[in-house]
C-alpha cells in the first residue's frame, strides 16, 4: 500500500468514528506502551489500512525520538493525520478516558475500600509495584544499554541520584549523559525510509507549538513559587514530569515520587495507586490522575485529577504536534538521535535508582514480601503474564495476612 492510497483512506472519516475507534482502544489496549503500538498497528495499518507500514514507522520514529507518552503520541499523530488539531485531541480523549476515571474514581473511594477491606490489601499493590518496575528496569537495560559503555552510564546515573535525589538532580543526569554520548557513541546514520505524511499544519504553527512547550517548562516553576497556588504547583509538577520522560512511561514514576511525594500524597498511597495502575487499560501517564485526585492541592478531587491529567500529557502533545512539520528535516541529523542515546541510558539509571530507593526499601519488609515480589517479576519477565491479571491476587494475598510477618 502506497502512501497516496493511506492518505486517501484517511478522508472522509467523521470525527465520531474517530473518537470511538480510539475509545475502543482505550478500553482494550492493556500491556504497556509496545503492546500498544501493536493494537494500534493492527487497527489502523492491517484492518482500517487507514495508514501504510513505512508512514506507521514514521510515527513511531518521531514519537520515540521525542520525550512523552510514546504510544499516546503516535495516536494523537494519527488524529493529527485525520482531523487536525480537533482529530488529535478526540484520540488523546477517547484512548485516555477509560483509564482517567477508573484511576480517579480508585483514588476517590481509597478510605472508603480501606476502611471496608482493611489497609493490608495496599500492601500488595506495592508489593506488585515492585516487581513492576524491576521488569520494566531489566527489559529497558536490554534494549537502551546493549553495550559496556551505556550500561556504565545508567550505573552512574544511578549512583548519583541515590546520593543526590530529586527532580534538579534528575534533569541534570539526563542532561549530562545525552550530552556525553557525542564523546563516546558510534554516529547514528541511516533511518527509515522517508514517507509523506500530509499533515495538515505549517511548520510556522509546528515551531508556536515548539516554543510554547519551552516557555511553559521554563515559566511554570517561577510562577508556582511567585503565586504559591497548590493547582498552579500540581500543574507544574506533572507538566515537568511529562516533558522528561524518555523510554517508557514507567519512568514517570521516579520524576512525580520526586515532585509529589510526600509534599502533596502520602508515599504509601502513591505507591498504592501506582499497583493499582497496572490494572487498567491505556496508557500508564493516566496514574497521574489518582495522584491528582490523591493530592493535597484541593477539596475537589476531580477538578485536581484533571489538571494533573492535562499536565502530564500537555508536553508530549505540543512537542508531536510541534515536531511533525519538521520530522522529515529533523531525522536526517544524527547529532540529535545521537543524544538519545545516553538520555536513554540514563533513564535507565533513573528508575533503577527509584526501584532501590524508596520502592525496594520501603516496601520488602519481610521474607514473604520478597517471595510475592520475585513470584511476581517470574510471571512477568519468563511467563509474560500481564501486570493486570497479578493485581487482584496480590491484593488478596495481602488482604488475607499472607504477608503479614
């Protein structure tokens, strides 16, 4: 299928099927943000042909070249594709709501299920979330640090945010190891094919959207400290967190643990909300709507749900939609995938640290809680179970006094 005949497919698409295939989606699309991209493959490349393999691979390309939600990005690109600034927000909507409310109504009703339940029950869910981020730490070093030298960056990076923790510290890292892979990284050549993707927006709004990314990353904190508004701080907090996840949305927990935690929610609870995450469908950045929900920023936990939730994803959204005129000029210069490379590396190091300091630390507390943990990355890493058929039995376990000890 050629790319004329994708872009032909693409028009005359209401806005409505639109939104509905993507609700679908977001209702069914459990895995993690590569299993994804496979549901996305198959619904729009192999049965709706609504995009051409090599125009899909763009888009995948783009959206892991740059920082967010990778797998929310390539969907708001293909409403980009469709419909504009209105088709990307319906396909951000109708692939993040189902997991939004679950997650908020979750946070919302936490007394409530623990005064009926009993608090044990929580346990297990951090219990899993340990395991959880164990996976996601060994299958990204595979893939992000294949050699000596990558893997050298991801200890260091580790070891400094251990010593030096918090979300300065954490940019910094970032920022230092892309910045050290022009030393020390063979030169990224080559790509893949280029394909014309019609995207019906100028590369003068592409560079306003660009910019507008910027300046919020560098005005929000000044604000939140000059105006001192818990929205306005919570707001800050999960827009920084979105702008600097590189490698999978499981980073996104260390940037909002180092922002959030305890100052807004309870270490407990955002570790509780984080298990209970992996239960529902769509992508993970949703977990920033029960922090929301969860925090200290308002009465309203619905209204704190929501500006999290727009937060978190505002950045991702303005740099796919800002970078898309320019993709076919960007991906020609490898100084910039180049960067990648050690920025990748050290997220890597990023969550390895979060998985010793607090997650390991604060919740293996006995020999029973290290047997659900490593039961549970068993079934994760060489069974490939799902982390969403494991948080009802954890919690069970838990609830039951299994790891009582």
């Amino acid at each position: 299928m050629n790319s004329s005949s994708s872009q032909q497919s693409l028009a005359g698409i209401s806005m409505w099927t639109l939104f509905w295939v993507f609700l679908r989606l977001g209702l069914t699309s459990f895995g993690g943000p590569v299993a994804h991209l496979g549901f996305f493959r198959t619904e729009f490349v192999d049965k709706r042909k609504w995009l051409s393999e090599s125009a899909y691979a763009e888009l995948i390309a783009l959206c892991q070249f740059l920082p967010g939600p990778a797998s929310s990005q390539v969907g708001m690109a293909i409403g980009l594709l469709k419909g504009g600034m209105r088709g990307a927000l319906l396909a951000w909507l109708g692939f993040t709501l189902p997991s939004a409310l679950l997650l908020t109504f979750f946070a919302l009703h936490l007394e409530d299920l623990g005064l009926v339940l009993g608090w044990d029950w929580l346990h297990g869910l951090k219990v899993l979330a340990v395991a959880v981020v164990a996976h996601a730490v060994l299958s990204m070093g595979r893939s992000l640090c294949p050699d000596v030298i990558r893997r050298v960056v991801a200890l260091a990076a580790c070891f400094l945010l251990l010593l030096w923790p918090g979300s300065k510290m954490q940019l910094l890292v970032i920022v230092v190891a892309a910045a050290s892979a022009f030393w020390w990284g063979k030169p990224v050549v080559g790509g893949a094919q280029n394909t014309e993707l019609n995207v019906p927006l100028s590369k003068t709004l592409g560079g306003v959207m660009l910019l507008l990314c910027m300046a919020l990353l560098l005005t929000l904190p000044l604000m939140a400290e000059q105006f001192k508004v818990p929205l306005l701080s919570l707001f800050d907090s999960v827009y920084r967190a979105g702008a600097l996840v590189f490698g999978g949305g499981h980073v996104v927990l260390p940037l909002l643990q180092a922002e959030l935690v305890p100052q807004q929610i309870s270490p407990d609870t955002f570790l509780a909300g984080y298990g209970a995450a992996q239960a529902v469908p769509g992508p993970l950045f949703t977990f920033a709507a029960f922090v929301g929900a969860s925090s200290s920023a308002t009465s309203s936990g619905w209204l704190a749900a929501l500006i999290a939730l727009v937060g978190i994803f505002m950045p991702g959204c303005l740099l796919v939609i800002g970078a898309l005129p320019f993709w076919s000029t960007l991906r020609k210069h490898h100084l910039a995938r180049q960067g990648l490379l050690g920025a990748n590396a050290a997220v890597v190091g990023l969550l390895l640290a979060v998985l010793i300091n607090p997650l390991f630390g604060a919740t293996i507390q006995s020999m029973q809680d290290a047997l659900l943990a490593l039961l549970a990355f068993a079934l994760l890493q060489f069974v490939r179970l799902s982390a969403a058929w494991l948080v009802l039995p954890c919690a069970v376990l838990a609830g039951l006094g299994w790891l009582a000890g």
